[in-house]
C-alpha cells in the first residue's frame, strides 16, 4: 500500500472517529436541553393536574430515551474505536517495517556503490601503473634507438669517408 493510501486511509479513520465524537456531542447537547425543559415543567408541575401529569410521563419517557440512546451511541463508538485500533496499530506496524527494509535496502546499495567505487579506482589505478610501464619501456626503447641512430651516422659517415678517399 502507498503513503498516499496510508494517509487517505488514516483521513477516513480520523473523520469516522469525528463524526462519531460530533454525535456524541449532539447527543449531550439534546439530553441538556430536554434537563432544562424538564426543570421549567417541574417549576410549572401542580400537585393533581392531569396536564402536569402526562407532561411529566412524556418528559420522563423522553429522557429515559434520550439516555438509552445516549448510551447505544457511546458503546457503538468505543466499539468502533476498538475495531479501528487493531488495524491502525497493523499498519503503523508494516510502516514501521518497510521503513526499516528502505533503510537496510538503501544501506546496502551504499555499500555497493562504495564497493564498484573501490574497485573501479584500483582498476584505474592498475592501468595507470600499467600506462606508466609502458611509457617507461616506450622511452628507454626510443633512447636505444637514438643511440643505435647515432651509432648508424657514425657508421655512414665512416663510410662516405672511405668511399670519398677511395675516389680521390
């Protein structure tokens, strides 16, 4: 999975857990607001009045519902939260891990890289030693030349000298 399906993935995750704490906050808000209605009917309740009676039944009702609802919703939410957590705790586990094999995999071709490095200056360094070798023998051979050219003038010379006294 990429760190962009990661990140997406932990988005949803996160805007699920707000929705449910937004509902949850709603939840409280309506329980407030019927307290309050129940409180401004108790002020208004007179002892015998059927009116005071049913309102106070209705009202009982409803926050009686009102809290098992409250109370479904709270465990719905620890319940998805806890369905949620073990896969989160997963994939920062396999991150955490692929992580790590990045490292070890980048470490390794370092290493690599450093090795061919290493074996390329010796290889470089071999062919120069070899180069300079060769520019040795390639001078010594050219001196010995020079000498043998110079010896071979000496030789000439000699000779247009005999050859010149044998035609006088």
């Amino acid at each position: 999975m990429s760190e962009i399906g990661l990140d997406a993935h932990a988005s949803q995750e996160a805007e699920d857990e707000n929705y449910f704490v937004s509902m949850t906050d709603m939840m409280v808000g309506m329980l407030f607001l019927f307290i309050i209605m129940l409180m401004m009917f108790a002020l208004n309740f007179r002892k015998g009045d059927e009116d005071a009676e049913r309102i106070r039944d209705c009202l009982q009702a409803v926050v009686n519902e009102n809290a098992a609802l409250s109370a479904d919703v709270n465990t719905k939410i620890a319940s998805v939260q806890q369905t949620i957590r073990g896969p989160i705790e997963a994939l920062q586990v396999a991150a955490d891990q692929r992580q790590k094999l990045l490292t070890d995999i980048k470490s390794q071709l370092e290493a690599q890289g450093i090795q061919q490095v290493e074996t390329a200056v010796t290889q470089i360094d071999q062919v120069t030693q070899s180069n300079a070798a060769s520019a040795e023998e390639g001078a010594s051979a050219a001196e010995e030349l020079n000498v043998q050219a110079s010896a071979l003038k000496e030789a000439i010379r000699a000779l247009m000298s005999l050859v010149g006294a044998l035609r006088r």
